[in-house]
C-alpha cells in the first residue's frame, strides 16, 4: 500500500556502505560480519542516513546476505547482526524504512537457499517490489553501494547510480557505469542532495 505523497527513495547496499566489512580469516577476504561483535558502524554512516531523509527520501537497504547458504554462518546469527546495526542506528537517529536481504545463492550448499533465485542482486526485484509498496517514483530514486552489482542493480530499475570505492572490497567493482563515483556515505549522501535541490535528471 503507498504512502501518500513521498515518491522517491535511496536504496543502499548494506556491508561496506553502512557498517563495516569483516576480514575473514579463513578466506583471507573482506566480508559481511557473520558474529555481531563484528558489526559496527562506518564513521559518519549514521549521520548521512538522517541528512539523506531531511531532502526527502525514503530510505532503504537491499543486501546480498549469503552466508548461510554458504555454511559460513547461520540465520541466527545474520538475525542478530541486523538487529545490532538497526540497534547502533537508531541509538542515532537514523531510520531506514525496510530492509531487504536475499539469502539465496546459486553455488551454496544448504538445501532450499542454494538456488538461482529472483531477488539476488544484480536483479532489481526489491526496487521494483519497493516501488509497488511505497508509490516510488524509481526515476527519481537512487541505488548507491560498493559493487558493480548494485550499479546493475540500480541502472536495471531506471534508478540513478552511486559507486562507493572507499571499501576494502575492490575486487568487486571496475565494470559498472554508475552515474556518480564517491569514497563513502558521507558523500553519497551530498551528491544526492546537491542534484535533488537542482533538480537534475540522468
């Protein structure tokens, strides 16, 4: 059901865009915290989130989370790490509208979330599913994160596109075409705003 007026959203990936990523010491790569004594906040995360909604957007994560499917990791503990960075947000007064995780991915190893599934990014379902719940205008939205998958997430929902380059994660970028490239949420969250008060379109 909408929303009445509101119209435009920010969608954001969630590990190294909000929080922190984790070095995994078995694999040696920079990862999704899989313990919640992992998970923290990026310096200034929260701050950008409340700055992003006063220019009035609505706030969403959509986030690749497949670790259980992995076996890396189990549900509970995704569960508790999502309620201690929603915990660490709110304790600042930042607010995001819905979270969305897709837990699937096509080469795990747990029965029934080792598949190919709709929702995993690149794929835009959650933007599009957004934008049937809330009235989005996906034109007048945003896709921001540190991959090229949520670039080709982003351009696949018609939404404008923000890499972020200052996570460890690199090796996972290179081939997108974002609209705007930028180190960190700080200054996703000033692109925005400066091109929402101008009112530019891509």
């Amino acid at each position: 059901m909408g929303i009445g007026k509101i119209s435009r959203a920010v969608f954001l990936d969630r590990d190294g865009v909000i929080n922190a990523l984790a070095l995994n010491p078995d694999t040696g790569q920079w990862e999704s915290p899989y313990k919640p004594e992992d998970a923290r906040l990026l310096d200034g995360a929260a701050q950008a989130l409340k700055d992003i909604a006063a220019a009035g957007y609505l706030i969403f994560v959509v986030s690749n989370q497949p670790s259980f499917a992995k076996g890396k990791t189990s549900l509970e503990s995704i569960r508790l790490v999502h309620e201690k960075l929603e915990a660490e947000l709110a304790r600042e007064g930042a607010r995001v509208e819905r979270y969305y995780y897709c837990y699937h991915h096509p080469q795990g190893i747990v029965e029934g979330y080792s598949k190919v599934c709709g929702c995993r990014k690149p794929g835009a379902y959650f933007l599009l599913e957004a934008q049937r719940e809330y009235n989005l205008d996906l034109h007048a939205c945003w896709m921001a994160g540190d991959r090229d998958s949520d670039v080709e997430c982003g351009r696949a929902a018609g939404a404008r596109t923000i890499l972020i380059t200052g996570s460890p994660d690199g090796a996972r970028r290179g081939a997108g075409n974002p609209d705007f490239t930028v180190l960190n949420l700080k200054e996703t969250a000033e692109v925005i705003i400066k091109h929402t008060k101008k009112g530019d379109t891509i």
